[in-house]
C-alpha cells in the first residue's frame, strides 16, 4: 500500500467537481434518517396557542394592582399587623374573582417591587408580627364579591409550553434559544 504525503502549498491542485460529488454524497449516506416517533406540530395550533398566550398577557397588564400595592404598604405601619394583612388578602381574592388566574399573575408582578423603596426594619417587624400563610378572605371576613366575575376561560387558565418550532421559510428573524 502507498500513501501521499504532500507537504502544504507544494504541489496542491484543486479538486474535481467529481471528487467533491462523491465526498457529499459519501457524508449525507452516514446522516440517520428522520424519527418516525419526532414529535409533530400543527403550526395553526401552535398560532392558536401564541394567540391565546398574548390574549392573557394582555388581560394581566391591564390589571390594575395597585390597591393592592398600598394595602401592603398601609399595614407596614399599621397598629395591628395581622388587619393590614387581612385587607390586602381581601384584596387579592376580589382581584382573582374578577379576573381569574390573570390577576395572580399581575400580582407577582406587583410584587417584584412591593417592599423594594420600604424601610427594611419595617418590614422585618410586619413579617414578624404576621402570621404565616393566608388569612380567610371569605364573605364574612371581606364582605362580598364584586359583581363581576372572569369568564371561565381566565378562571381555568392553563399555559401549556410552546413547543420549539423549525425555523420556516417565512421567518426574518433569527431564533435564539
């Protein structure tokens, strides 16, 4: 058996289209062919989904928090810490009967920056004088509900996770995972 050994730039031609024909056809014959059990999208179900994901964000960021928000900061200073916590529980359970898993949503946003400009030592007094968990927020304790209630839709509410699409052919930005 001979080998060629060439040394860089001594004597190189370029190859031949046939050569070159044959290297690709000889990578692409080593590639698995595609799973029969890949998961399959329906890209209107998918749109469908966006859809509805852009609905609820839109119904959450008109949500409007901000009683909440100086029900928290009222009971920071309260004399009784535990009817500060009762009246912003309240609260809450008004915003979800209204708007459904969408206020929850609104109100961990609210919270990102509930206690962010507070003076830390009160807040450190009101977690210790309050009890862990939530209070009661039933008819007796916050009176009734509100007249309007969340359509089923946003009272069941359930995100399920997009599934990460092929780029298509349509697609003008680049997708970043």
């Amino acid at each position: 058996m001979r080998f060629l050994i060439t040394l860089p730039g001594a004597g190189r031609r370029a190859p031949s289209p046939l050569l070159l024909g044959v290297l690709f056809a000889a990578s692409a014959c080593g590639q698995a062919p595609p799973r029969a059990d890949a998961p399959r999208f329906d890209a209107a179900l998918v749109n469908e989904q966006k859809r509805r994901i852009a609905a609820f964000d839109s119904v959450v960021r008109t949500i409007n928090t901000d009683s909440a928000y100086h029900l928290w900061q009222a009971a920071l200073t309260a004399p009784d810490a535990e009817v500060g916590q009762q009246q912003a529980e309240c609260e809450y359970g008004r915003l979800m009967y209204r708007y459904g898993i969408a206020a929850d949503a609104a109100l961990r946003r609210m919270q990102d920056t509930l206690w962010r400009h507070a003076d830390g030592e009160l807040v450190t007094r009101f977690h210790q004088n309050v009890r862990g968990g939530a209070l009661e927020a039933d008819d007796k304790a916050c009176g009734p509900p509100p007249p309007d209630r969340a359509p089923y839709w946003l009272r069941e509410w359930f995100v399920y996770p997009l599934p990460t699409l092929p780029p298509s052919a349509t697609d003008s930005t680049p997708r970043h995972s």
